[in-house]
C-alpha cells in the first residue's frame, strides 16, 4: 500500500474509535511512525512503506485507538512552536496553558526590571520556564519539581532549545527549601478536584501522571499552599502567575486576597475560560 492508502485506511480506523479531526491526525500518524516531515506525505504519496515501517505503523495506530495521545506515541509535544520531550513523570503540556506565557510577556512589556530572575514551580517538562527563557534572552530561570524523572527532562528540554546555560533545575516541594527572590514567578498547578476524577476523560487519567493533575477534594489545595509560599519568594516589583481551573477564579482569588496579595490581571485562554490569574 503507498502512503495516500495508508492514510485513509488510518483515517477510517481512527473515525471508527470516534477520534476526532482523523485528517490531520492521521498525517501525524502515518508521518510521526515513519520518523518523517509531516509534508512527506504531500509530496510522495505514491511511497510504499518497508515491511518494518509497516510494523510500527500499525503499533502506533494500535495505541492511538487505545486513546493514548499522539504526543505521547512521539514522546514529543510542541508547546509555544517549541520542542518538548515527555515522560511518564510529566504532564502532556496543554495549549492553554500558553495564556500564562503569553501573559507574563504582556505584563513585563510595561516593566522596567532586566534580566528576569524566573521560578517555575512544578516545572514538569520545563515548557513554561523554557519557553519564558526562550522569549526574554536575559532572564534566567529556576525550575522545581518533585520528582527526579521530571527534572532529567526539563534539563534536557533546555539543552534541547538551547537555554540551558540560564536554566538550573532543582529537586523541591513548591517553595519549601528555596532561597532569594524572583521576578516572575509561575506555576501550573495539579487544579483538578479529586471529586471530579471520575468524570475526567479516560486518556487523561490514564496517561498523565495523577501527581500532575489532582490539587486535593476541592483542587485548591496548591493554591493554599503557593499563597503562603511565594510571597517571601517575589522580588518588591515580582509577580505571580497562576494558572487555574475552569470555575476557580473566584475561590483562588479570595484565597490570594484573604493572604494579602493584589490581583493583578485575569487570563482568558482561547475558549474564554477565565485561565490565568497574576498577583503579587
Ligand atoms: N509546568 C508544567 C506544565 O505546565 C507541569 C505542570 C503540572 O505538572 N501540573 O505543563
């Protein structure tokens, strides 16, 4: 079978298991399995695939019907149009999660304050900190996470966009441990409420880390924590930007407010879900 064949048998398999936008998907598919640019397949349709490249075709494709997401196949996933390697200790990083970026570029754009000093808590895959770092040639950065196998990673996500000598990653709970202050401090939080968990999706369950995803019954229980703990941790003009569930702005924000911080800023992302939430 040539390559136009194999898409459209992928396409059929993947709208069967109801997965969505099978056009696309299955270019990725087909591309991603073959090592290939994902233009390859426009401009040598008529290609025949080896009996090897045959066999990790359909051993993709057998795990995207399972409901594994792509990124997770590739063990890559573009964040900011920037490479990110995963693994299982790491979050799949979200595009709305970008709304924290793009609203830490917009603040600072009026800020007087260079080079930024820059802490990441939770880096995961470094993609908030490393994509920060990529925008703002000056700042450096500090990523912390608690678990060693998603600290390789964001190191070598750094090496990878080329950062690396302004980023440092360190073992820690949150704030716990660290010392001096920061200009920016960011966060993507595990938000979602534990009593939510069976109503979560069954790929999201199944394949992001649950340390990356629960924030205890109500999911509140990080913001309890980084509102006592970044404070001590923001230079005098430092700010915080939080990402947030859908619904929580009001509880967060009352949680930030009662700890005597100002609210800076709200943050829609692109469905208008109210995001991202900035303090200091
Ligand atoms: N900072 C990482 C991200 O935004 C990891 C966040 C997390 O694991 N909750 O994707």
């Amino acid at each position: 079978m040539t390559l136009k064949e194999w898409r459209r048998v992928i396409e059929e398999a993947l709208s069967k298991a109801s997965i969505d936008n099978v056009h696309q998907e299955a270019k990725w598919l087909l591309t991603g399995a073959l090592g290939y640019e994902s233009s390859f397949i426009v401009l040598k349709p008529t290609y025949t695939p080896s009996e090897t490249e045959i066999n990790k075709i359909k051993v993709w494709l057998a795990r995207r019907l399972q409901g594994e997401p792509l990124s997770r196949i590739k063990g890559v996933r573009e964040f900011w149009s920037l490479p990110f390697q995963l693994n299982e200790h790491t979050l799949d990083p979200r595009p709305e999660s970008e709304v924290l970026v793009e609203g830490v570029l917009k603040w600072i754009d009026n800020g007087p304050l260079d080079p930024w000093r820059i802490l990441d808590l939770g880096t995961g895959s470094g993609c908030l900190l490393i994509s920060l770092l990529h925008e703002l040639p000056h700042a450096t950065g500090m990523g912390i996470d608690l678990i060693d196998g998603a600290l390789s990673i964001a190191q070598f996500n750094a090496a990878l966009n080329k950062i690396e000598s302004r980023a440092r990653f360190q073992k820690g709970n949150w704030g716990e441990t660290l010392e001096g202050q920061f200009d920016i401090i960011i966060c993507n939080p595990p938000y979602i409420p534990l009593r939510d968990k069976d109503r979560l999706e069954k790929n999201v369950l199944q394949f992001d880390p649950s340390l990356a995803l629960f924030g205890g019954e109500d999911g509140l229980d990080c913001y309890r924590i980084l509102s006592k703990d970044i404070k001590r941790l923001l230079s005098p003009n430092g700010i915080a930007v939080l990402e947030m569930g859908y619904g929580q702005r009001n509880e967060i924000e009352s949680l930030f407010k009662s700890a005597g911080y100002e609210i800076l800023f709200i943050l829609k992302d692109l469905a208008g879900i109210e995001r991202g939430i900035g303090v200091k």
